[in-house]
C-alpha cells in the first residue's frame, strides 16, 4: 500500500497485528490439544467424561464452525483487513474451545465408572 501523501510503500499488516494474531492462533491451538488430549483419555477410561460426550465432540464441529466462517464473511464484508477478518472467526472457535477445555477439566480427579 503506498501513502498518497508520502508515496512511501508502507506494510498492509503491522507486525504487531500479526504477531497478535499469531499468539491468537496458538492459544487456540493449545486450548484445542487440551481438549482432545482430555476427550481421548475419557474414551480411553482414564478420565471421567460426562455423559454424552462422544456425541457432543462430533455435534459441536458444524456449528462451530459456522458461526467462525458468519463472522468472518461479517468483517470481510465490513471492509475489515485480512488480519481483523482472521481475529473475527477465531474469536468464536476459541471461545468454543476454551469453554470445553474448562468444563472437561472439572471432571479432574474423578474416576470412570466401570
């Protein structure tokens, strides 16, 4: 992009933008193993899952999901840049998993039922 007052090519995305995004894109990550590491030992029987679980990681994918790609279409529509229009359907999806994360984690300590 170049400035019409300097004429001067300047970065489309500030760095520190897309070193948030970055950071925000990790953070998701982590949330994310976190809650598969947590499913998988609860199939495995090494961790209580509450009931419905299995059905409810598979349930949960198609709306999630959906509202990341709606909010995404919302800021590219918007006019957003690339890096905004990315935070905006990351938003949903780690708020999704961060929920997950907390409420398998609860289930901390208690043993599966045989």
């Amino acid at each position: 992009e170049i400035t019409p007052v300097t004429g001067v090519q300047t970065c489309a995305l500030p760095i520190f933008e897309t070193m948030r995004l970055g950071w925000a894109m990790a953070q998701l990550g982590a949330e994310v193993q976190s809650v598969m590491t947590l499913r998988l030992m609860g199939l495995a029987g090494c961790w209580a899952l509450p009931p419905g679980e299995a059905g409810r990681m598979v349930s949960e994918k198609s709306p999630a999901w959906n509202d990341a790609w709606m909010k995404a279409a919302q800021a590219t529509a918007n006019g957003a840049t690339s890096v905004a229009v990315m935070d905006a359907a990351l938003k949903p999806l780690h708020r999704k998993a961060k929920a997950n994360r907390k409420r398998l984690s609860k289930q901390r300590g208690q043993l599966p039922l045989f």
